[in-house]
C-alpha cells in the first residue's frame, strides 16, 4: 500500500488528519527542545492547528525557526503513527511518571474504561486520533505564531502557551495560503488604523481604543446615521450611567451568569461594577414611571460605553476589545405586538448591513442549561422567533443551548 495514502476518501477528512498530526509532530518538536514541557491539547481549527503547552519559559521568533526546522527532521525520518488502547490507570501512571498534570486531568474526565493512545517515534500522547499512518504525509506546513491561552478557557487556571500552524496536502496550496496571510497583513485593521491617523491601541490601556482627529470624525458620523435611522423607526434615545451597584446585577442575573466577564470593585464598602451591558438600566428606565399598555411599544435606544473583562489573550484591535460602544436598543412591548417588533428589528438589521455591503449567516440561539425563568416562557419565545424567521424566508440554523441565560435570541454572523 502507498504510504502517502490516507486510508479515506473524504477530502476534508485527510486534510484534518494531515493538520492533527503536524499538531502532534509540533508536540514533539517541542519536547525535544524543552523536556520538561507540559501539553494541554492539540486540536484541529479552521485552516490550520494549535497546541497548548507550558514551557520554562516564552516562545520567541527564533524558537519557532528552531521547533519547524525539528518539524522537519520528523518529517524526514518517515515514522508511523502507532494507535494503541490503553486502561486508564496505565495512562495516569504512564502521564504521571512523564510529569503530564494536564493530560491526567483529561483522563479523569473521560467516562470510557480505556484510552486512545498515539505514539510516533518516541513521542506518545493522549488522543482520540485520527491521525496520518506516516510523518512524511504532513510535509507542506508552516509555524504562525504564538498566543497565551489559559488552560480551559478558565482564567482561574494556569496561562499556557499557544503555539499556531498551518499545514496542507500540496506545496501550492501551502504557498497560496501563505500568500493570503501576507495580503491580508496588509490590510489588517490595526496597521491601517495607525497608517491611516485613525485610531491606535496602548498597553496602558489593554483593549480600549485611542480615536485620533480622523477616526473619531468617522465614528460620530455612523453615530449620528444610526441615530437618524433609529428615530426614523420610532425609537428614543437615552442615556445611562456606567457603575452601577452589585445589587442591580443580582436583580438582572449577571451576577450570577456574567460577573467574571465585569469590570468589580470595592468603594466604600460596597461592591460596585461597570456595566458591560444596558438591559438592566433599560429596563430602571421603564420602571421609572407608570406606564399604560397605550404608551407601548416603547422602543429606546442607547449608544453609551459598556465594558467587559475580556481576558488578554482574547484581545485583537477592535474586534475584541474591553471598552466599546453599541448601538443598544430594547424594546417594551405587549404579546400581539412581538410579531410586528421583530419584523422591524429583522429589517432594521439587514438594511444596515446592505448599507455596509456585509454578508451575513443568522442562527436561532435556544435556551441554555443554565437559564434564568419559566420552561414554557422560553418555548413560547423560541417558537415565535423561529416562525418569524420562517415566514421572513431568511435561511438560518439552530444554535441548540446558545442562547443568553435570560432567552432565546436570533444571532447574525458577519
């Protein structure tokens, strides 16, 4: 049999096994150069791969000149991919005497009595697999850069090292992709941001933008168009405050669902947060005063500065940032008017987006397993949403479990 033929005729199929196993050829590039390393988790994303690891010590740009040319050499020497099926405690024993804490701790979440095992050369590490039968298939790839990722996601756990690459079938499309990524440095937001006297960011302020003359000039006149439009379709605008005490977000919540995404502090013996979202003063706002059911629909809108305790890793320009501000509207309505409301809303959306030229995919996001109300309340809201969607004749899927712990929601994805 060929030994550069991946047992599957699936196309998509062979190029994730190909960029699994430059993950782990990665993997093992690494510990010859650090020993002592720890790995987390090796897995396939769009285009490419990543591992997590914790090293003595930073990656560099000349590590990651060293880790490819060690890539390299495991290509060159052509070896198998072994597959092999161990009891759990052999693992644990096996990972524990290798000083693997973290590939311990994935063993003990796996309910199965045995593991899936991959060995290649003297490199062996925990994985469901599917991997290539032999090194030399994984030779078009390339190193992209380096990230800190906490291990889980959770920011309580240890910060890792996130080591990205690339890998591909053939040469050329290896050459293209790279080709790609330089034209699309060019272009990035942050460079011409800068170039262009827009805006810039500063570590003095992690995720915040400073708007220069010409960018500022820009964001109030999308301000004001916004502003226009939303009158246009009956909305009033209002403004908030930005702290707010810990007991509004208990009321709302957040506290329990969102307090380690806020910004919390201590000022005189109270707890007190900046508001990474307008719904709970909205909705002060409409408590405020006697209302009719004639004086509805209310529709507001706010376009105040929210914040969010986004982790530095995330951050990336103004894709990601920990101040920002939105054009944030709610709408105070009774039942026989939530059909019309979110037709309008639907149409406001698309309408601006069209302005922009932006393409888009819509999901309806359902109730999550940590939810916040009544059972039937949610069914209600997820079926009148997915019949408005429906009757609009928009194409969408359903985002089981995605939605916010206070409903159901209908996501566009720009």
């Amino acid at each position: 049999m060929d030994e550069n033929k991946i047992d599957n005729s699936d196309p998509s199929y062979e190029l994730h096994c190909i960029r699994h196993s430059a993950a782990h050829i990665m993997a093992h590039a690494v510990q010859q150069m650090f020993p002592e390393a720890k790995f987390a988790i090796g897995p396939v994303i769009k285009d490419g791969f990543y591992y997590d690891m914790d090293l003595p010590r930073p990656i560099n740009e000349e590590d990651l000149i060293e880790i490819e040319k060690r890539m390299k050499d495991i290509v060159k020497a052509n070896s198998p991919f072994k597959r092999d099926e161990w009891d759990k405690e052999t693992a644990k024993k096996f990972f524990s005497e290798h000083g693997q804490d973290f590939k311990m701790e994935i063993i003990d979440g796996i309910t199965d009595e045995n593991v899936t095992i991959y060995t290649e050369g003297d490199f062996t590490d925990l994985c469901a697999g599917p991997h290539v039968r032999y090194t030399k298939q994984c030779k078009n790839f390339k190193l992209l850069k380096t990230s800190g990722a906490y291990w889980r996601g959770d920011e309580k756990n240890p910060m890792l090292q996130r080591i990205y690459g690339t890998a591909w079938k053939t040469k050329e499309e290896l050459d293209q992709y790279m080709f790609q990524i330089e034209e699309a440095k060019k272009r990035d937001h942050r460079k011409l941001g800068r170039e262009l006297e827009l805006f810039f960011m500063h570590p003095a302020s992690p995720g915040s933008a400073f708007w220069l003359p010409k960018g500022n000039t820009i964001f109030q006149i999308l301000s004001q168009k916004i502003r226009q439009y939303n009158e246009r379709n009956g909305y009033v605008e209002v403004r908030t405050p930005q702290l707010f005490k810990k007991e509004l977000w208990e009321t709302s919540g957040h506290w329990d669902h969102y307090k380690d995404d806020m910004f919390n502090f201590e000022s005189e013996d109270e707890t007190n947060s900046l508001k990474p979202m307008n719904c709970p003063s909205h909705m002060l706002i409409f408590k405020s005063q006697l209302r009719s059911y004639r004086d509805l629909p209310l529709r507001i809108h706010d376009q105040g500065v929210l914040h969010r305790n986004e982790v530095s890793g995330a951050l990336s320009g103004l894709t990601r940032v920990r101040m920002f501000s939105q054009d944030d509207g709610h709408l105070f309505v009774t039942e026989e008017h939530l059909k019309d409301e979110i037709n309008g809303i639907i149409s406001m959306i698309q309408r601006i987006y069209s302005v922009f030229g932006m393409t888009f995919t819509v999901t309806l996001s359902t109730r999550p397993a940590k939810f916040m109300g009544d059972p039937e309340l949610w069914d209600m809201a997820e079926k009148m949403l997915e019949d408005v969607i429906k009757e609009s004749g928009i194409d969408y899927k359903i985002n089981h479990g995605d939605g916010a712990f206070y409903g159901p929601k209908i996501d566009y994805l720009v």
